[in-house]
C-alpha cells in the first residue's frame, strides 16, 4: 500500500476508500427501545360516561392505562367508581360493564363460563363503590330488603336514599349486583305511597275544621 509523507517526515498508510469506514470505534452497544404498544380499549355504549374521559384515557401513555386510578362508568341508571387502581389495557367497555335498572354488572355470566372473567383483584374485578338509581321504595321497607340481600351476596350497604331514590353499596369484586323490584312491588310501594298523601290531606282537613 503506497504511503503518504507527513510534515513530521514520518509516512502513514493511504486510506483504502474502497473499504467501509466504520462510524464508532470499540464496542457499541444497542439501544434499548420500548414497544409500541397499540391502544386497544373500547369504547363504552352510548350513554354511558367515564371518568377520566375516554379522551383522556387515549391519550394515557400505556404505562398509566394499567394503572388507572379513581376510574368511574356511569350512565342514567346508576354508577360504578373503582376503588383500586384498574387495568384498561385490552378492555371492551361496551361488553364488559353493564348498568341497567337495578343492577350493575361487571364481566357477565356469559363471560365466566367462557373463562374471559379475570380473577380477582385483576382488570376491572376489584373493590368497588355502586350506586344505583330509580328505586321507589319506602326507607324502612327496602332497607329490610337491603339488609337480606347483602347478608347473602356479602357486600355492604352505605346508604339508601328515598328522596333520590338511589342506593349506594359496596362489593369486594364483580358479578350481577344488585336489587331489581317487580312491578307488582312499584305499584304497591305507589299505592301505599298515595295512601299516605290522602291520609295526611284528610288529617290537614280535620285540622282546620
């Protein structure tokens, strides 16, 4: 190889540009990259409500969607708020969480006998505060009622408010919860009501008389 004179009077070899010039010099080492991991939770139904907001919940980095805490669902029917943290990774809102009268369901029947229901204290099958709306009961009755349910189905009551009607309790993971009253006991619990009312006006009457 021809070599080239320095202004040292020393000579060097020529560079051999036919060859690659390697960009970095002793050992390098790759970077480490995370995955790309691509949003996949679902929207829930129409009408119903999250908190935080399906908008922000896609632009959550996914670190944090595993970890969602405060996380609530509601619609006209009643509401869901989570009291741990929960993972949306992977979570079809629309099929997997169901509020109707009278009850709330989280991951169906249909879903554990499928296998699909994720074992407690994972996903959304953790502790959670339900309230529930569109009762017409009186208070001591429905309470009774309340009481009965709970010592069966082992979750705990937080209140029952008539004036609102809404029912508030609390459960340790998820199934169908909750208290669905017949016709036949609305119309009872109306009559019983309308009764009242005319008894109070005929009292009133007699008052001032």
């Amino acid at each position: 190889m021809t070599k080239a004179s320095t202004s040292l009077g020393t000579t060097e070899p020529l560079r051999d540009f036919s060859k690659p010039v390697p960009l970095y010099r002793g050992e390098i080492t790759p970077a480490v990259v995370e995955p790309v991991i691509r949003f996949t939770t679902i929207e829930p139904k129409d009408g119903y409500i999250t908190s935080p907001s399906f908008a922000e919940l896609k632009e959550m980095p996914a670190v944090y969607l595993r970890k969602v805490p405060h996380f609530t669902i509601h619609n006209a029917f009643g509401k869901i708020e989570f009291l741990d943290p929960v993972d949306l990774t992977d979570t079809d809102l629309s099929n997997v969480v169901e509020i109707v009268k009278g009850e709330a369901i989280v991951y169906s029947e249909s879903d554990e006998l499928q296998g699909k229901k994720p074992p407690v204290g994972s996903k959304l099958n953790v502790p959670a505060e339900i309230t529930l709306n569109g009762y017409t009961a009186r208070k001591e009755k429905f309470e009774r009622k309340i009481q009965a349910y709970c010592a069966e189905k082992d979750c705990e009551h937080i209140k029952y408010d008539q004036g609102r009607g809404e029912w508030t309790f609390r459960v340790q993971h998820f199934t169908k919860w909750g208290i669905v009253m017949s016709s036949d006991e609305e119309e009872s619990e109306e009559e019983e009501k309308q009764m009242e009312v005319e008894s109070e006006e005929e009292k009133s009457v007699e008052e001032q008389a």
